[in-house]
C-alpha cells in the first residue's frame, strides 16, 4: 500500500490520465478506431529527444557548460545571472525540466561553496520561472510545443509570432530584475579545477549524439519522416550507450498515450464533444491557462487541442499557463523537489516566493497576450 502512495505522489499526472482513460474505455468500448487516436509521431520525436539529451546528461555536457561560464563570474549579480540564463537558454534545447535537473542542484551547490545560502531561494525559483519560459521559445523546449507544433501544420515562422513575443518580454523581466542585485564580489566558486581529459570514445558519443540531435531537428522542421530517425536513434544508442535508455521518463510517454485515449473518446460521444467545444472555441487563452493551473500544462494542451483548431493561441495559453501554481508546470516540481531536500524547513518560504514571482509574470505576459490578440 505504501509503494502505491509513493508511485502516486510520484506520478500523479500519470495516475490519473490512466484513471481517465479507463474509465473512457468503459464508455466507448476499445475498437479498431482506438489505433487512430495517438499521435506517433509526438510519441516517437518525445522519446527520441528524451533519449538523447539524457545521452548529452550521462557525458556531463551541462555541467562542462555551467562550470565554463561560471570560471568567468566574478560578482553575485554576475553568478545569479549566469544561472538564471543558463537556465532559460538552454531549456530551449534540452527542455525545461532537463534544463532544471541540471542546473537547480548545480545551483545549490554553488551557493552553499561561496557561502551566501540566503541567496539561493530566490535565484532557484527564478531558475524555474526561466526554465518554463525560455523553453516555449522553441518546438522542442517542452513537451506541449512538440505536440501542438506537430499536430498543427504551423511553419517555424507561425510558431515563433505565437511565443516569441512573450519569450522576449520574459528576458526583459529577468534581466531587470537580475540587474537589481547588488554586484557583490565572490571569492572561487570551487569550479575552477582543470577537468579530467576527455578520451576519443567521449568525443565520438558526443558527436554520435550531435548527429542525432540534427537528425530529430530535421524531423521537427518535417524535412525528414520519423520512422526511420526513430529507428536510427534506437540502434545508434544500443551502440554508444545503452544505458541511457533507463534514463527516459516513460510515464511521460504513457501519459500521452492515455490522454490520447481519453479525447479520442470523449470526441466520439456527441454531447460531450459539443460541450467542450462551446466551452473551448473563441476562449482558447483563458482555457488554456485556467486548466494549466489545475492540471498543468501538458495534460492542459493534449485535452483543449481536441476541442479547437485556433492552436495559434493556444500554444500561447499553455506556455503561459506554465506559470502560476506550482502545479501549473510539473518542471516546477522538480525545483520544489530539490530545494526541500536541502531546506526541509523553507517548504512553505519557497511556495510564498515561488507564487509571487509567478503570479507576477503570468499578469504581465497575459496582459501582453490581450494586448497583442
């Protein structure tokens, strides 16, 4: 019993779009016509780019680019900012939640070696803030990019007028409030040791994983077809590193797979689908940022994609819907996660600060989404 609670705590989402997709089942009996809900192709470009980054993770790029830039800081401000962009700029790559992973507890770290701990709170949940938005610059920033970019149509120009606005806007904000800090000076951070020699071995997954990267990219852009790029990326990992494949979040995978279930039915029962269409069409940004808060983002983007076609507005709503609660974007948790660990005693700290900065940033960018509709 208690390794059920734990696997729920620890899945929730997961959890309940399982919940959801049975309970569909039972009111549309499984047919032929269940193989056309998913969408493989999100499916196979999601586990394609998890692999690989987690490939890019099990080399220690992140932490050789962290460490690179952090050799050249030389004042607080400089090194809460160096952490904050890292954050936003590499999140449009790696995805948000990677991008978290990586450099939240490199975070920690840091601070805790320079001795200036009172600092970390508010540079992590600005982390976090960065790391949500940074990554709807790109399709492959984040998971709801991937799908909505993959299921509309839209040309990389259409995709951009739709985030990069509110990406630029968010830098802006960052920045300003970065280069409120007062420009202490540090002493050594500790990362300025030499790094261990890399073999040729490393160099060639590097480039094996690089090659692939350009290969999903190619995919993103609808240049290449995704079968033979999955099945390219699955045999060049069994040779490189096959460990990495532990490392993928397959209940991300599986929760898209049940959520696809679930729509696929609720749109086969009439009543239900007129109801989430009227409720849907023509308020695409309050839909998508409302339920983002509830049920975060992703799930958020899967559910309304299946009730409208103007995907244009909402891939604003659930980006922007990223922020908020902490809920609002399951990266954040991850955040949570790490800075409880170190700080039991802040939980309720960093949930104040956390929805301030939050709230702050998800008025300003609706705002400016109401200005720019």
């Amino acid at each position: 019993m208690i390794r059920i609670k734990n696997f729920f705590k620890k899945e929730t989402v997961f959890c309940i779009s399982f919940l959801l997709a049975v309970i569909s089942c039972v009111a549309v009996l499984p047919d032929a016509a269940y193989l056309a809900y998913p969408d493989y192709r999100t499916l196979a470009l999601l586990f394609c780019l998890m692999t690989i980054v987690s490939g890019f993770q099990s080399l220690g790029v992140f932490t050789i680019l962290g460490q690179a830039l952090l050799k050249r800081v030389g004042s607080l401000r400089g090194l809460s900012s160096a952490l904050v962009f890292l954050c936003f700029f590499c999140s449009m790559v790696i995805t948000n939640d990677v991008a978290l992973i990586t450099f939240v507890p490199f975070t920690i770290l840091v601070f805790r070696m320079i001795q200036r701990q009172e600092r970390v709170l508010k540079v992590v949940v600005l982390e976090t803030i960065a790391a949500n938005l940074g990554s709807m610059a790109t399709p492959i920033g984040n998971p709801q990019n991937l799908y909505l970019y993959s299921i509309s149509g839209l040309t990389a120009a259409q995709f951009g007028r739709c985030v990069l606005p509110y990406a630029g806007l968010s830098l802006v904000m960052l920045l300003g409030i970065l280069l409120s800090e007062r420009g202490e000076a540090i002493g050594k951070t500790g990362m300025e040791k030499e790094e261990k020699r890399k073999d040729s071995r490393w160099f060639l997954s590097l480039i094996s994983f690089l090659l692939l990267l350009i290969l999903c990219m190619l995919v993103v852009l609808r240049i290449l077809p995704y079968e033979p790029v999955l099945v390219c990326v699955a045999l060049a990992v069994l040779v490189v590193n096959r460990k990495v494949f532990l490392s993928v979040d397959y209940f991300l995978l599986l929760t898209f797979l049940c959520f696809f279930i679930f729509i696929g039915n609720m749109k086969r029962i009439p009543w239900i689908n007129s109801l989430l269409i009227s409720l849907v069409d023509g308020q695409e940004l309050w839909a998508g940022i409302l339920a983002s808060q509830v049920i975060s983002n992703v799930p958020a983007a899967i559910l309304l994609s299946g009730f409208t076609e103007n995907y244009e507005t909402l891939i604003t709503a659930v980006n922007l819907g990223g922020l908020g609660t902490l809920i609002a974007s399951l990266a954040s948790l991850i955040s949570f996660k790490f800075f409880v660990k170190e700080y039991p005693d802040k939980k309720g700290v960093f949930l104040k600060t956390f929805t301030v900065w939050n709230l702050l940033f998800l008025a300003v960018l609706t705002g400016a989404a109401l200005i720019l509709a």
